[in-house]
C-alpha cells in the first residue's frame, strides 16, 4: 500500500455522511478540519458534495488545511475519484469527506474507503428515521470488508441549548445503537464562521461551538488512535449533558484489524458496489 512520500503510513479516512439532507454533514465537517488543523494534523478536507458547500465554508483558512472539490458522478467517475483519494492519503493524516445527501454512491464509496464513518443525527423523528437507513446501507457494506472498517460514531447534531429536559435528545439518537460523540449543539457561530468562510476555531477561537467541535474531534482521535493536541477544555467549558451518553467508541483498540488496503478496494470496488444497484457481478 503506497504511504506518504516521507514512509508514513496512508492518511485515514473519515467520512461523514447521512443520506438527510440538512442534518450538520457541512456544518461538522467544516467544524472538524479547523480543530484538527489546530491540532496539529495534517488534514485534507474533500467536498463530494457538488453543491461545494463545505469548500466555501473554508475559503478563508486555516492555514495548512488541503481543500479539495471532488464530486463523485455516477459510477463511471469511481476510478478516477479512488485514485484521488489514495493520492491525497499519501499527503494527509486525516482526510474528511463531506457527502452529499441522498446518494447512495458516495454513501456506498465511503463505507468501502473510510476507517470511521461519522454520522450527525438531529434529535428529530424524520432524522432519526433517515439515520436508520443510512446506518442500515452502511452495515452492508461493512458486512463486506474483510477489516469490519467502517467504525461508526453517530454524532448528536443541532441539539438545542440545555435545558431539564436535555438528555431526551441524546438518549433518542442513542437509542439507534451506535457509540455517540459529544454534541454539537445548535449555535449561532456556525453561521457566522460561515459567512466568514473560516471554521469557528479560526474564526472565534474559545467559542463554545469551538469547544464542542474539539470534543467531538478528541473522540475521533481516539477512536483512530491518532495522537493530537487538543487540550482539554476546561472545566464548564462542554456542559454536564454534553458529556459522551456511551463510550463504546473506546471499546476496540484502533488498528486492532490492521490498516485499510485501499488497493484491494479499488480491485475489488466492482464486485462490492454493483449489488448496491442491483446490477451483475
Ligand atoms: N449545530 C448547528 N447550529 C446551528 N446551525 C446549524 C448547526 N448544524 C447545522 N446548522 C445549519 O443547518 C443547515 C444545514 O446544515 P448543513 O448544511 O451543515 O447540513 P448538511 O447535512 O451538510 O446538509 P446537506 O445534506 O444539504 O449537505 C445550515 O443552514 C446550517 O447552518
Ligand atoms: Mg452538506
């Protein structure tokens, strides 16, 4: 398997997905990248989505990230989109992908190439509904990998200010089975770090959203055994209710199935994607 230029092993993939739209795929995507960047990571963050959300939410910065728009269309595209991504692993320790809603060829792609697949779930019955598909889809294709790759970590994802009531939320998005990172609570500063074209690390650094986003992010470097920089933050600074629900994401020791052999896929990626559409082998 070809690593980075310097013998470091290929960049881990981390895609996030959700066949819903709106339900924070961009919002954490953008969020992400900034407080790994900050970290210390070298990280690529790659828009699938045509619509070139997530790239123009980072126009500004930070300094450092790799940005690329990598539409995936149709599955004639799919080669030429693997070859892109092997490449961009050989630059970057972390590579986020932002999917596009309601495709599942993207979908399908990214649960055959990423390490951990992230899914931000809205406390919301049509959400939650759609989240049950989407995790469904992805457990087909995992059922497919020899590695058991993708892990899965859902992400609470525009959960409202706490309240005495906060913990319903979160225990319904629990209630889907998957291990949870902290939240991202609903806040105003994604909007204006957007505006901005800037992630809120670089564009309101100590926000609370800024907090949540390195919470999340920590919960990711330990699920992938990577070592970053991101320090604690602080006591009072991510509320009691924002605190993990479970912690399974902890329970397998990253890399225990050995790493991701991209090669393989792209060998294997017919055989694996064509049942998706239900064409022939
Ligand atoms: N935590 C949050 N706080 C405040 N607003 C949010 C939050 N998450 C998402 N939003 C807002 O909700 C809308 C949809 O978010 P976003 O674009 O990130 O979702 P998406 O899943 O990427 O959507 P799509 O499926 O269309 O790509 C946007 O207007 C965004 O600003
Ligand atoms: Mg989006």
């Amino acid at each position: 398997m070809a690593g980075g230029s310097d013998g470091r092993p290929p960049g881990k993939v981390v895609a996030i997905a959700g066949l819903k739209g709106g339900c924070g795929k961009t919002t954490l995507a953008i969020g992400l990248a900034g407080v790994l960047v900050e970290a210390g990571l070298a990280t690529a963050l790659v828009d699938v989505d045509p619509a070139g959300a997530a790239i123009a939410g980072v126009r500004r910065g930070p300094a450092g990230l790799l940005r690329r728009a990598v539409p995936l269309r149709g599955r004639a595209a799919l080669p030429a989109w693997l070859e892109g991504l092997a490449a961009l692993r050989r630059s970057a320790e972390l590579v986020i992908l932002d999917l596009p809603p309601a495709d599942p060829l993207p979908l399908a792609t990214a649960a055959l190439t990423s390490e951990l697949v992230l899914l931000p779930v809205a406390p919301t019955a049509l959400d939650l509904a759609a989240a049950r598909t989407t995790i469904g889809w992805l457990e087909r294709a995992r059922a497919g990998r020899p590695d058991g790759r993708p892990q899965l970590l859902a992400v609470p994802s525009r959960i409202a200010a706490p309240d005495p009531a906060a913990r319903a939320p979160l225990a319904a998005i629990e209630a889907l089975g998957l291990p949870l990172t902290p939240p991202l609570r609903l806040r105003e500063g994604h909007d204006r770090a957007y505006r901005e074209g800037l992630p809120p690390s670089v564009a309101a650094p100590g926000s609370a959203e800024h907090r949540e986003l390195r919470a999340i992010a920590r919960a990711v470097c330990e699920t992938l055994g990577l070592a970053a920089r991101l320090p604690d933050a602080g006591p009072g600074a991510v509320d009691a209710a924002s605190a993990p629900v479970r912690t399974a994401y902890l329970d397998e020791p990253p890399g225990a199935r050995g790493p991701l052999d991209l090669g393989a896929y792209r060998r294997r990626w017919r055989d694996r994607l064509l049942p998706f559409f239900g064409g022939r082998r």
